[in-house]
C-alpha cells in the first residue's frame, strides 16, 4: 500500500504536499462559508468556483506542454509561492473587512492561473519524485493526501472560523505552501530528470491531443470522467446549501459534514493503493462510479444529520475509487516525452467538467431544490458506470507498469 515511501525524495514530497492541502481545504471551506454568509446566493457558488476553474481550463494544455521542456521542480515552486501570497492577501482582506464579492472573484481567477501551470507539472512531476516502477502506487498515495486534508482541513476551519474568524484560515493556508517548497528544494533528483528540448507551441500542443485521440483507453477515460464530473461532483459546490437549509447545521457541523466525505475519499484512496495492481483501474473505476452513483440518490432523500454523515462517507469512498483509479489509468498509458501535455490536457477536462457542473447544479437548485440536483446527478453516474463496466469488460489482465 506505501511502496513508493521507500523513496526519500517521495516521503519529502508526500509530507509537504499533505501539509498544503490541510491549508488548501482550510481555506476551500472557510470561502464557501464566506460566500455563501456574504451573499445569501447559491448561484455564487458556483460562479467562484468557475472563476478558479475557467484560467486552469484556457491555459493547462499549454501549462503542460511547457512543464515538458522545463524544469517541473522550478515550475512547482513558482506556483507555491504564488498561491502562497493570494492565500495571505485573501486573509488581510477578511481581517481587515474589505472583502467584497468582486474581490473574491478577482483572486479566484488569480489562483486559477497558479493552478493551470502547477496541476500538469505537479502530475508529471510524480516519476521523478517516485520513480515509474512505483508511479501507480504514488498516483493513489497523492489521492490518499488529499483526502487525509479533507479530514483534517473542514473540521480544523469550522473550528477556527467558529472561535477565531474566517481570516486565520486564509493565512493558515497561504503559510502551508511554504513546507511544499522546503520539500523540492530538499529533493535530489537524478541527473536523468532534466527538462526536455524541442519545438514548442501549436505543434507540440496539437501532439498531446493527437495522442489523446489515438488511445482508446485515454479516450474513454477521458469521456467518463467528463460525465461524472459535470452531473456528479457538483454536490460538493452545494454542501453549504445542504448543511444550512436542509440540515439546519452551522460551522462545525458543516465541516465535519466534508470532513466525513473526505474520510471515506481517503478510505477509497487507500483501496486504489492496495488494489490497483492486484484488479486494475478499469476494474475499480466501475466499483466506484456504481457506488457514488447510490451514494448520491441517497443523499437526496436524508434528513438527519447522522444519516447524511454516514452517506457522504460512502460517497466519498466511491468517488476518490473512481478518481484515483482513473488517474492511474490515465498516467500508465502515457509515455514519458508527452506526459506534461496529456496531463495538461487532463486537468484541463477535469477543472471545465466540475465548474460547469456547479453552474448547473446551483441554477437548478434555485428553481426545483437540491434534492432534484443530486436525483439527476445519481441518473447520469449510473449511466457513465454503466459505460465503465463495459469497459472493464474489455480490458485484459496485465502487469501494471508505466508506458515507455
């Protein structure tokens, strides 16, 4: 389940990531509480969370291609010590009581840009960090750190903002970036890992698409997750409507509401880990979907805040099972000179499908309720694991080993 600890380099890496992502959720749930508290709009939610995600969509696929031709440990603690500085910008302005919606969505939009560059690089920087005969084992393990975060983060932000106010967890999180950049600059990486030269632009661009298109396995890993991520993962935009108006639940208990749902994502974190090798991603992303799916319909009709605890545990499982066995399908057939482009380009399906998801589900919230949405999400998961079954299907057993 840890193999790739072994690797001192990933272990430095693994610590700093896990203490940025407390710091990340920190502040995920202190915003959502903040605009939602500032607003009153459910509609809003889902606009910042647009507002991060439209830079990381325009601009990832040429993130990535530029994450092929320099240096991802430069790359990576440039866009640390960016977010780092909206992180603490963000907490003056709660502290000092200018924050205004504009505002919010200004650096939103600023830390979407960080974002387009740092997601590919952090991705295809992974074989340098674990090595590629442990890259499966470390795709799933950096899953396991972000939801070890969404454990620790919510329940540590509704606490704080509770007794403290929303502006420490914003310098919380800007603080946390620092242990990620004291991480990479204690790597010793291999002398093999320079960045790589050649033609730049429009034709690199249009080589990681090509490579896309021209893989089944890449095609279909790429349309189920968009499906998913615009019908399903939308309820996560919403769990501040959830816990408020139909729960009847404040701070504290909206967090540990995420953090439930972040338990069982590490739970099913943790199961990737273990079992990837052992059945295949193509295999778990089936379980997954199909229990996500149920998740969601069950969500729709729960009352009791224990209940709906208890379910969001379950679809957290099911979801990171889904994720994580996805990304592990998608880095195992990619090859090393278009890794950066193709994980520029997954990141930029992953970053559109969520905030369009949001849109919708806050549009439709407002006119016929969230039990409507997570209904409707539940009906579209089905569909897409009925699809990943059929893939499963087709896939043949074989050693899980990087491509070359």
């Amino acid at each position: 389940m840890f193999q790739a600890l072994q690797s001192r380099n990933y272990r430095l890496y693994f610590v700093g990531l896990l203490i940025s992502w407390i710091g990340s959720w920190m502040q995920r749930t202190a915003l959502g509480w903040l605009v939602y508290e500032l607003t009153g709009s459910q509609v809003l939610l889902g606009v910042v969370a647009a507002a991060v995600s439209a830079p990381i969509v325009l601009l990832s696929p040429w993130a990535g291609a530029f994450a092929d031709r320099w240096s991802k440990r430069r790359l990576l603690t440039i866009t640390q010590l960016w977010l780092m500085t909206l992180g603490l910008t963000l907490g003056a302005l709660v502290w000092l009581e200018l924050v205004r919606p504009g505002l919010l969505l200004l650096i939103a939009a600023l830390e979407g840009v960080a974002m387009a560059f740092d997601m590919p690089a952090r991705q295809a920087f992974l074989p340098e960090a674990a090595g590629r005969e442990n890259l499966a084992n470390a795709v799933a393990l950096n899953s396991s750190i972000v939801n070890a975060a969404r454990i620790v983060g919510p329940s540590l932000a509704g606490i704080v903002m509770a007794r403290f106010g929303m502006a420490l967890c914003f310098f919380l999180n800007g603080l946390s970036f620092l242990a990620v950049v004291a991480a990479l600059m204690r790597m010793e990486l291999s002398s093999k890992a320079k960045p790589r030269k050649g033609e730049a632009g429009w034709q690199r661009l249009r080589g990681g698409f090509a490579y896309v298109r021209q893989s089944r396995k890449l095609r279909e890993a790429f349309g189920i997750f968009a499906v998913v991520g615009v019908f399903g993962w939308s309820y996560g935009v919403l769990m501040p409507v959830y816990a408020k108006d139909a729960l009847a639940v404040a701070e504290e208990g909206y967090g540990l509401l995420l953090s439930a749902n972040g338990m069982g994502a590490l739970v099913g974190a943790l199961t990737v880990a273990r079992l990837v090798s052992l059945w295949g991603p193509e295999r778990l992303r089936a379980i997954g979907i199909s229990v996500f799916a149920v998740g969601l319909a069950l969500l729709a009709g729960a009352k009791s805040y224990g209940l709906a605890a208890a379910i969001l545990f379950g679809t957290g499982w099911g979801q990171m099972l889904f994720l994580s066995s996805t990304s592990a399908q998608v880095q195992l057939n990619v090859s090393e000179e278009v890794r950066g482009r193709v994980m520029g380009i997954w990141t930029a399906v992953f970053a559109s499908a969520m905030p369009v998801g949001g849109l919708l589900a806050g549009f439709f919230c407002s006119r016929f309720g969230i039990q409507a949405v997570f209904l409707g999400g539940a009906a579209a998961c089905a569909a897409a694991a009925w699809a990943a079954v059929q893939a499963a299907r087709r896939a043949r057993p074989r050693a899980l080993t990087p491509a070359s």
